[in-house]
C-alpha cells in the first residue's frame, strides 16, 4: 500500500484549525485542537478546532441572528433556489480537491468519493429546484351563513441543529444543509470528530456562493462537547441528527428541554432476501457490494444475507469468492475497498467476528485485518450462525456479512422483520408479485428489488422501527424544515 502525499487545495484552512461562525474562520474559544488521522496510515494529517460550549452558543446566536435578520429568509424561494444550485456547482467545479479531502480523512476510495460528491452536486439542485414549490393550501370553511376564506403557510422552522456521521461525511451534510437552506432555515453544522475536512470545506463554498454571513456555521470537535450541547440549547428550533441509534436515544431526551423538533436517521441490520429463481449471476456481485460497499460502513449495508437453502451454499460461496476477489488499499490507489474509519471500529470489527466465532459461528471468509498499517479489515462472510447471535442482531458497521438459509417465504419475511431496525433491504427474485409482496411485508424504510440501495435523491430515505424518525430525500426532506400555519378570515357576505 502507498500513502499519497497530495496535499489538497482546502489544506491550508485545516493547517489552521479553525471553524466558521458567523461567516468568519475562527479558532475554538478554547484554542484546543484534536488530531484529523488518515486512516490508511493511522497517521496525524491535520488538527481541527475543538470546539466547546462556549463555540456551539456563539455559532447558534450567529444563526438565531441571520435567522431574525432575514438575511437569508427575505430572499424569494426562487432566489434561493440560484443560491443552492451554485452551490452544486462549485460542489462540481472542485470535486476532485473535495473527494482527495475526503478519502484522506475517511479513507474512501477516491472513485467512491468523487460519487459522493456527485451526490452531494444532486442534493444542491435537487432542492434549488423544490426552494421555490414549498407552499400551503387554499380553502373556504364554515357553514353557509358564516363563511371563511382559509389558507395553510409554510414557514421555516428557524434554527437548525445538524449533526452528522463519518461515513460519507460532505454528503451526509448536504442532505440536512440542502432542504433546510431551501425552506429558509439558518443552521449550526456539526460534523463527526472523525470527518471534519470536507463540511468545513462546504462551508465555505457556500459562503462563496452567496449564502450570507451565519446563515450555516460550522462547529468541529466531539459528540459530548459540542453535539450534546447544539442539541440541549434554547435557542435551536429543531435538531437533524444521523449515527448510532444509542446516541439517537440520547438526543431524543436533550431535545425535551425546549421540545425542539427532532429527526433522527440511524443505524440499521438490513436484510437481502434472496428467494430460489433469483439470477444469481447478476445477483451474486451485487450482494457483495451490498455490504461491503464503503467496506461495510454505510447505513443500509445488506449485513444479513437471508438465502432460500436450495441455492444457500451457491450464494454464499459466490460472494464469498467476489469478496476474495476484492482489492483492499490506501484510497488514491485503484482499490475496491478502503479501510475502516479509525482504531477503534477496527476493534469493534474484529471483536465482532472473533465473538461470533467463539458463538459457533463459521468464517468463510475474511475475518483478519490486513498488515499492520492503517485500519484495513478484510471483506468476510460468517455463516453457521443463528439468530440469537449478535453478529447477526447488532449494527456491525463493518464489512461483515451474516449469512442464513430459510425453507419459505414467511420464514424469510419474519427472519427479516426480526430486528429492532428497519431502515432497509432487499429482495432478489424473477417472480414479481413474489417481490412486490415480500417488499410490502417488510417493515423497513426502502427496499430494493434485485438492486439493494438503490434510489436518488428523488426517493425519501429514513428508519422504521428504531433506524429512526422522518426522512431525508425527496419533497418530504423539506417538510422536516417547515411549520405549517392556518390562516382564516371571516368573509364579508
Ligand atoms: P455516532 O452516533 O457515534 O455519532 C454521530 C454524531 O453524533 C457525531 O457527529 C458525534 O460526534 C455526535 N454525537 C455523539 N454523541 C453525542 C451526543 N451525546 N449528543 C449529540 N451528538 C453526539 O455515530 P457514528 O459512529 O458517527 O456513525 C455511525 C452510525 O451512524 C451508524 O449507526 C450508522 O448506521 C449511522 N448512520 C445512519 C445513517 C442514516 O441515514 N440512517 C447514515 C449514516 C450513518
């Protein structure tokens, strides 16, 4: 493996350590700083500001002001919607500085950043497009002698708290940042500790695009420190927050304080059901990349495979063999996968895959971290196990794949359905009304057929069960930014 030494245009901000309240690069108030690692060589790339209280207040006053002002809000819909879709574009004009950003801090394979930037540019225009359509209801009420004219607003909620995982970390911000800024929201950003380089960079593109001065702040440094306290203060109207469902719960109760608005995009066990007749040849590459995408760390990942046992063992050995086939390196050279985030999900992983073997579990494949430098983990199937496992029950967020046989239909769906989550899944099958009944029947947010996790940024996206609250994606994003407000007027008759 090579390490690049490309040092990326944005560098020179991140040098600095700084962050962005109120349209100004700061440093923290407290000076401190934290490591930014490159997890390909778990060495110290760059410092970023560690932020406090004392940032999350400022930054929060710097939206409440720009909200009050209108400096954002006294724009048309329309003029919004120019504002946004520059934003993409400069999203595009810089996508290779922003994908090297972001495989630097995250480790993604560069090819695999730069589609995330893509997707990033398409949530800019996406909602550019939609910042002009948000708009109640007009109607006349009441009995006849007593007659009103009525009608619905749509008015942004003010405030926004946004808090973001690492996972796919500048696109994961532009699918909060994208519909607020679209319903007329100011926002505080807060990005995870292990991925602030490219919302930082955002940041200030928007700025460059004409986004005024503290409409979006952003504020690095830990979940205790800065999440916890963006999500306990007054004077934010809503929080939208992605990661782990056990800090999901978390924010659940600090948002009680002023009852702000909260939605909630977490974690997920999310099943691919592949039933007899299924074309295996186009299926059995897909299913691989089903879990292994991002090695594993993504929140739909496919991380149980639920496969009917007269095809199990061909299923199971094919993945297996693509997985094996899969190269895994340092993200600018051509690889498939990169390494996992940090130290600390490699010692999740692996504790994960050694626990399931001492359960009885069998490897057939994988199951070691790669050399010795860095945090890569090698793409593995796990079978032999049983439900009770909790490789199989627990959000991994690694490239581990559970694998299972049924013997029919209703035995796959309640396989499936058994789990706290619901945020994805699939199904792989040529019967169509087979497909179109089991998607039907499994209580998750999105299901794909002979595809896992397809879709745009046209289809919302978001959790049953515990995976979550609300959706991103698609006009029902903005409504998660609005109020809605009735207005009614006696008529003169
Ligand atoms: P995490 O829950 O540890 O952290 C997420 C964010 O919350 C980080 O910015 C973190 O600093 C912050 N945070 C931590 N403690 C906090 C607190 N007490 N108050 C406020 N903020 C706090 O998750 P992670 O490890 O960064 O990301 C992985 C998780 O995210 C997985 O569970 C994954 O499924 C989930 N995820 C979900 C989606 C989705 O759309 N459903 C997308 C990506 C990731």
């Amino acid at each position: 493996m090579t390490a690049s030494s490309t040092v990326p245009k944005f560098g020179s901000l991140f040098g600095a350590a700084r962050m962005l309240i109120d349209g100004e690069w700061v440093e923290s108030a407290s000076g401190s700083t934290f490591d930014v690692v490159d997890p390909g060589t778990g060495e110290v790339v760059a410092q970023a500001a560690e932020g406090t209280e004392a940032d999350v207040d400022a930054a929060v006053q710097a939206a409440r002001r720009a909200f009050e002002e209108q400096r954002w809000l006294r724009l048309s819909g329309a003029q919004r919607g120019v504002v946004l879709w520059r934003v993409a574009d400069l999203i595009e004009a810089n996508v290779e500085e922003l994908a090297r950003l972001e495989s630097l801090d995250v480790g993604m394979p560069l090819a695999v950043s730069r589609a995330f930037m893509g997707e990033a540019a398409n949530q800019f225009r996406y909602f550019a497009g939609l910042a002009d359509k948000i708009h109640g209801r007009s109607l006349e009420i009441g009995p006849a002698e007593r007659r009103f004219h009525a009608y619905t607003a749509k008015e942004p909620v003010g405030v926004a708290g946004l808090i973001v995982a690492w996972n796919s970390p500048l696109f994961g911000a532009t699918m909060k940042l994208a519909p607020a800024l679209a319903a007329g929201c100011s926002c505080v950003l807060k990005p995870s500790e292990e991925a602030s380089l490219t919302p930082l960079a955002l940041g200030g593109l928007l700025l460059e695009a004409g986004v005024p001065q503290g409409v979006v702040n952003v504020v690095t440094g830990f979940g205790p420190q800065v999440g916890a306290p963006l999500v306990a203060h007054g004077s934010v109207d809503k929080v939208s927050f992605t990661g782990s469902t056990q800090v999901g719960k978390q924010i659940v109760r600090a948002a009680a304080g002023n009852l702000k608005k909260v939605s909630l995009e977490l974690g997920g066990k999310s099943a691919m059901i592949v039933l007899p007749d299924a074309d295996l040849s186009q299926a059995v590459g897909e299913l691989a990349m089903g879990i292994f995408m991002n090695s594993g760390q993504i929140c739909t990942s496919g991380s149980r495979l639920l496969v009917h046992r007269n095809v199990f063992d061909e299923v199971v050995e094919g993945v297996a063999e693509f997985a094996k086939a899969l190269k895994v390196g340092y993200s600018t050279d051509p690889v498939d996968l990169g390494p996992l985030v940090s130290q600390r999900q490699l010692d999740r992983v692996t504790e994960y895959v050694t626990g399931s073997v001492a359960d009885g579990a069998r490897v057939v494949c994988g199951g070691s971290r790669i050399g010795d430098e860095g945090y890569f983990f090698e793409p593995t199937v796990v079978a032999d196990v049983d439900p009770s496992m909790s490789v199989v029950r627990e959000e991994i967020f690694g490239p581990v794949l559970a694998a299972m046989s049924f013997t029919d239909v209703d035995e796959a769906v309640a396989a499936a359905n058994d789990t706290e989550y619901g945020l994805a899944g699939s199904v792989w099958t040529r019967d169509v009304a087979a497909a179109h009944g089991i998607a039907r029947r499994m209580r998750t947010g999105r299901v794909g057929i002979n595809a896992h996790r397809a879709g745009g940024v046209q289809m919302p996206v978001g959790g049953y069960k515990q995976s979550g609250w609300g959706r991103e994606n698609g006009t029902e994003a903005v409504e998660e930014y609005l109020e809605t407000k009735s207005v009614v007027t006696l008529l003169d008759r």
